[in-house]
C-alpha cells in the first residue's frame, strides 16, 4: 500500500531528486541534449531506453527513442506552464479572500471619511480652480489617514497587498495613486512624489509639479467620488520628503478631499519617529491589521498542497526545507512561492511522467487513453510508471496499463484520505495555534509512516487501517486540545470535520464518533435527570 508521504498526486515524489541542501532560491534550467541532460542530474532519472523494436534496425530505434523523449520534455515544460500558472492564481485568489473583509472596513472607512470632509463645505467651481489652497481653520487641514499594519510582512509581501488594495478601492468608484517608498527619496525630493501622483491621476506628467493642476483635475470633473493616496511602506520613505508631502496635501484637502492609507510594518512608534511634529499634527489616524504572514502560509498550504488545485505537492524534505526557509526569511511569503515554483520546475524537468499532471489541471481524468500524446511510448511510459516507489509493492506483479491505472486510483484515494486527516488535525489545533504547514511536515515523513506500519504488522490489534500519522509536536498538540475540549466544544468540531471529510472513508469514522458522542451525552443527561427527580 502506497503511504502518505509520497508525493504527488498521480506522478512521484520530487524528494528523490531533492534534498535539503540542494534546492535554491534561484536556478536556471538550461536546455541541452536531452538524454545527456537527464543522464547528469546525479542519478536522479535513469536513461531507460530499452524497447523491443525487431522490425527496426538499432540505429532507427534509438533515433525514435530520441525523438520521443524530446517530444516528452517539450509536453512537460508545457505542462509545467499551465501547472504552475493554476498554482499561482490559485495563491493570489486565496491572498485576495484574505484580505477582503479588511479591504471592506477600509472601503467603508474611506467614503465615511469623504462625507466627513465634504460636510465641511465644499467650494464652487471658480474657488476650487484657483492655483492657490484656500486659508480655513485648523480642522480643514486634517487628513483622514489609515494606517495598515502588516505585521512585520516583508516589504515584497507588502506590494501585491497594496496593488490589491488599490485595485478594491478603485472598483469601488475612488480614484487611487499608489506610491512606492521609491517616491520619497531624499534625492527626488518633494517633486519626485508629486510627480507620480500626478502621472497616476492626469494620466500623463505635466511640465510643472503643481498641486493646482490636480486641484483643477478635480474639480472639473471628479469631484463626485474621493482621493485616496496609499503608500506600501512608511519605513523605507525618507522622514522628512514624506513629512513635506503631507503637509502639501494639508494644504489642499479642502479643494482635493484626500484621503491616505499608509502601510506600517510595526508599530506607531515608527511614524512617530519618522515624521516631524509638525505633519504629524495633520493627520488623523484610523488602524486597520492585516492577517499574520503564518496565517496566510497555511491558507496557502491548505488551497495548493491539501486542496485539489494542480495534482502537484511537495513531500516531507522540500517541505521541512520551505519552511525553514520561510522562518529564517522572517516569514516572507514571496520568497516561499518561489521556491515553490523552484520545486515545481525541477519536478517536471526530471520526471517524464509529469506531464500527466496537464491532464489533472485540465480535468481530463483518462490518463491511460493518452499516453500516446504524452510523448512516450506504450512500452516506455510503463517502464517509467513501475520504477515509482508507489508501485514497487509486490501486490503489483502484472505490469499492465490497466493494473497502473488502479494503483494511481488507489495512491489518489489514500491521500484524499491523508489530506482529510490532515485538515482535520489543524482545525483542532487551531485554538492552540498550531501552524498547517508544521502538521504538513510531520504527516508527510515516511519514516513515521514506515514505524506505524511495522507496528501495525507486529501487532494486527492495533487500531485498523487508513491515514496512519505518528504524534510529533504539532500533531500531539494537536490531539492534546481534542482531549481537553467540553463536549458542546466537541461537538462543534466534529460538525467542522464532517464538511472536510465529506467523500472520503475518514467521513464515516467522524459520523460514528457524532453518534458516539450523542449516545454519551444522552446518558448524561439521563443520569442527571434521575438525579434531580431523587
């Protein structure tokens, strides 16, 4: 029986070829002679090219041969693109989700803040196209801000959730410029933001960096809806330009209502000390927290290796190697992705039977009737298939289209069952705040999986088969808080389980243990009763 810590889907593990040394950031796959350049990646594929062709002379079977595998790894760096570009949306649709119910507050925020300021009094047309600000009191010069904790988000992080940001705000009817830390230099000075504010704005730079010519932009004709300026990044701005900024937009809110949204990766302190006095008592401070970079991680973790998303997963070294890699980065979500797509890459440009993956993204479940447009012969592609480590059990003697197809069906089923347990081990820990990719670590280790198995053959009596996990940290933790939960506590977990086990086997485990719990909680309240009436 093929175990949980293989890993993939419907094609091997990558672990073979990777260990936890040799995975970079960065590589670069050049492409070569293709038998050559598989014969050097250490052994990691073996040059199989053995065909009983008798009608053909030597000479013309190896150049069939040739062409075959050429044809192969052209299907497979295709089918990595389309793989990898379901990987990616799949991440950014799981990041956008995150962010909505904050992107909403702020959306809400902004148009309270607009109405704010435009109670104030609005002036007419002629006013508002002067070149000069208009002199009111103190009040008129305050600046709605929104100050965005990120929570230590590493500045890479920072910019897709602020072009999002803006792209929700824009959708919603306000006009956005989005500036970068970039803007604020001491050596562009005042000039060099304004500038970019009114590029994003005018659509074009104007000769002269005027407030007035956004001042007249305005009130020509957009007056209706509000202006909001984000910046990503307080800390990397230079202090004094961004104080020099905000005074400028003080002096103009009464004719442009800006409204900025600033991106804090720490705490207030930061802009206390970055700003002078005098800017900062212009602003008017409203906080917004983004999700922690852990919770996004096993957001992700969840949608891409325990979700059906690409067919592709990672197995127990590249991904102790990855999060390792993710702490000692200080959580830096970008740099985790792309080690992801390192994997991804590797695992395609040294497996030829990746390429069925194309079928799994596209939905096309056949694999068997195409194994002629995967490049490889009937022949070969077996060949390839019963040198897995999933089929070297002796159960699979008959080497066979049809016996592969039910050992993939069957290694598919195990870890829909292994993912479910999984899912279902995280949605306990989470009081405890026990981390998914950490369970993901510890279920995927095939030595655990070896030593439960052999226990298993020693002692038959111990609990039947299915997802076999050994307690680690996370995962003991984990069953520690199940054991410490009320029963109304247990209750609602299990209802939680049934919706993430539905379709499985692990789905009728969690129904019996609902019934079990019930009967328990019958009796109870039985013996409770019969006491109460004594």
């Amino acid at each position: 029986m093929a175990s949980p810590g293989n890993d993939a889907t419907t094609t091997p593990s990558i672990d073979d070829a990777v260990t936890d040394n040799n995975l970079q950031p960065f590589f670069v796959l050049q492409k070569g002679s293709l038998r050559k350049s598989e014969r050097n990646l250490s052994g990691a594929v073996k040059t199989r090219r053995k065909i009983d062709l008798s009608s053909a002379s030597p000479k013309a079977s190896e150049d069939v041969e040739d062409e075959r595998e050429e044809e192969n790894m052209k299907l497979r760096m295709e089918a990595f693109e389309i793989v990898w570009s379901k990987v990616e949306s799949t991440i950014k649709d799981v990041l956008r989700d995150i962010n909505t119910s904050v992107f909403r507050e702020i959306q809400n925020w902004v148009h309270e803040s607009f109405n704010t300021i435009k109670s104030l009094g609005t002036p007419d047309f002629p006013e508002a196209t002067q070149s000069f600000p208009i002199v009111r009191d103190a009040n008129s010069k305050k600046l709605f801000t929104g100050l965005v904790f990120t929570q230590n988000m590493e500045y890479v992080d920072d910019l897709l959730t602020f072009e999002e940001l803006g792209k929700h705000l824009k959708s919603r009817g306000c006009h956005v410029a989005n500036l970068s830390s970039l803007d604020f230099t001491t050596k562009n000075g005042i000039g060099g933001c304004l500038r970019s504010l009114l590029r994003q704005f005018l659509m074009s730079t104007p000769d002269v960096t005027d407030m007035s010519i956004l001042a007249s932009w305005y009130g020509e004709q957009n007056y209706a809806n509000p202006v909001v300026v984000v910046i990503d990044d307080i800390e990397r701005c230079s202090g004094s330009v961004l104080s020099d900024f905000i005074l400028t937009l003080s002096e103009w809110v009464v004719k442009i209502p800006v409204i900025l949204i600033m991106g804090v990766a720490t705490t207030l302190d930061t802009m206390r000390n970055k700003l002078a006095s005098n800017a900062l008592q212009h602003l008017c401070p409203y906080e917004f927290t983004l999700g922690i970079p852990a919770e996004r991680m096993d957001a992700i973790v969840k949608a891409v290796l325990l979700k059906p998303c690409s067919g592709f997963t990672i197995g127990h070294k590249v991904a102790v190697f990855m999060r390792n890699y993710f702490v000692s980065q200080d959580g830096t979500l970008t740099s985790f992705i792309r080690a992801l797509k390192v994997a991804c890459s590797l695992h395609f440009y040294v497996e030829p039977l990746s390429v069925i993956l194309r079928e799994c993204v596209l939905e096309e479940d056949n694999w068997e009737s195409g194994i002629e447009k995967n490049g490889l012969s009937p022949e070969l592609m077996l060949k390839y298939a019963y040198d897995l480590p999933s089929c070297q059990s002796d159960e699979m003697t008959d080497q066979t289209s049809e016996s592969l197809a039910q050992a993939f069906s069957e290694l598919k089923r195990l870890q829909n069952e292994w993912r479910a347990v999984v899912l279902c081990l995280h949605e306990a820990g989470k009081g405890g705040k026990v981390r998914l990719l950490d369970l993901y670590c510890e279920a995927s280790d095939p030595e655990s999986y070896n030593k439960r198995k052999a226990e298993l053959d020693k002692d038959p009596d111990l609990p039947p088969t299915g997802p076999i996990l050994i307690k680690g940290n996370a995962i003991s933790e984990a069953i520690r808080l199940v054991r410490d939960l009320s029963t109304v506590q247990l209750g609602k977990l299990i209802s939680i389980w049934e919706s993430l086990t539905t379709g499985t086997e692990v789905y009728h485990r969690v129904f019996a243990l609902k019934l079990l719990l019930k009967m328990e909680d019958g009796k109870s309240s039985k013996k409770d009763s019969t006491v109460t009436s004594k």
